[in-house]
C-alpha cells in the first residue's frame, strides 16, 4: 500500500528482524489477528471467502497475503470465528453467571453462545459450507463450547470424569443442531430456537444421565466379578 510500510511477514522488505522486533511481533500476534478478524467480519457482502480475508487484511494497513494469519482457506476463517467465540464465551459467563438447576445454566450458557452467530445468520450457511465435511479439529471447537457452558454450570470433570464426558459430548450435539435450527427459525426473537434449546438440553442431559448410570453400573459389575476372581483364587490356594 502507498505511504505505509509494509510489515516484514509481508515479504516487501529483505531485512532481517532482529530478535527484539520479533519476539514484539510474537506478543502483537494475537491482538493482530483479533483485528483482522473483525475487519473481516465486517464484510458481510463478500462473505466467508479467501477475498474478504485479503480485504479484511487489506483494511487493517497490511498485505493481503498477511490474511494467512487467519489460514489459508475460508473453512480456517471459520475456525478463527468459533474460537474467537468460545473466548468471549468464557467471559461472558464470568461477567453474567446464570442462575437456577442445571438445565438452566447450561441453557444460559449456550443460548449465549448461539447468539453469537445471530449478527451472521444470513451468511451463516456459507460458513457451514466453508467448513466442508466434518472434521475433528471443527468437532472440537463445539466440544470446547460445551465444556466452557459445564463449567460456568458449576460441572468439575475431576468430580466425574465419565459422567463430565458424556454432558460435553451430547451438548456440542445440541449447539449444533440447535445452531442449524436457528437458521431456519423465523419467529420473533427466534423463540422457536429457544424453545426448542430448552427441550434439547433437558433431554440431553436425561440421556446423558442414563448413559452415566449404565457406565457405572457396568463398573460396579466389574469390581464385582474382579472382586469374586479375586477371592476364587484367594479360596483355591488354601
């Protein structure tokens, strides 16, 4: 860009940083990729594409080629957008704890979460497709959303490891259905999506319930019968 000085990842310049200058670029880096991102997400018109994160990079005074930050695909662009909200998860909920049972609090938690992506609602589906087939890196971040939402909860997985695991997995479920019913929910203040979050929580969590008891029950069976093996053999050498 004319009148600017290029950054020197852009490759403009053949100086070599000094160790100083880098370890500065090191610390800036996540504040610089923050930026780029809500440059990019200011960009509704050219939405989840390669060419909204170079204009996005273009707009914060750095190369285009600087969009790399961010990753090299629009699906990466997308990845950048769940952990940027998985953080301001986390601080939401610290600022705004929920208050009643279980069920309620998780609802609070990912009710926030949801919103989120309600300023995008129009471009969400092409962000869905920018991520392409499932994959685990993507799984992870909504697996990550429900942990943040269990633990705001006043879940502790060193409490019940087991029981902690199976929540998490089937609240990640819910976030993403429930995410694809958003989409399509017209109702005002998308109510519908709300209702249907409340009734999806409850069963998960019934479900989840069930799991963890049969996963104890089959432990209880098993030092049971190791218990019994156990005083077999104990018995046989007498």
């Amino acid at each position: 860009m004319v009148g600017r000085e290029a950054p020197y990842w852009s490759g403009a310049s053949q100086q070599k940083p000094s160790h100083e200058s880098t370890e500065a670029a090191s610390n800036d880096l996540p504040e610089l990729q923050g930026r780029l991102l809500d440059e990019t997400l200011r960009l509704p018109s050219l939405g989840w594409t390669g060419a909204a994160m170079a204009q996005g990079a273009a707009n914060c005074g750095l190369s285009p080629a600087a969009a790399g930050l961010l990753g090299d695909s629009p699906g990466d662009l997308v990845q950048a957008f769940l952990r940027h909200c998985n953080l301001q998860l986390e601080e939401a909920l610290q600022d705004d704890p929920a208050i009643g049972g279980l069920a309620e609090k998780i609802e609070h938690g990912l009710r926030k979460r949801l919103e989120m992506i309600l300023p995008y609602k129009g471009s969400w589906p092409g962000a869905l497709a920018a991520l392409g087939p499932p994959r685990p890196e993507v799984a992870t971040l909504y697996m990550e959303a429900a942990e943040i939402v269990l633990k705001s909860a006043g879940q502790d997985p060193l409490d019940d490891e087991v029981g902690f695991s199976l929540r998490k997995t089937a609240l990640s479920g819910v976030l993403a259905t429930t995410e694809l019913y958003l989409l399509t929910d017209g109702s005002p203040g998308s109510e519908r999506t709300w209702q249907a979050l409340r009734r999806a929580v409850a069963e998960a969590l019934r479900l989840a319930g069930m799991a963890d008891a049969a996963a104890a029950a089959v432990g209880s069976l098993r030092n049971t019968v190791a218990a019994n093996i156990f005083q077999m053999a104990f018995t046989s050498r007498r």
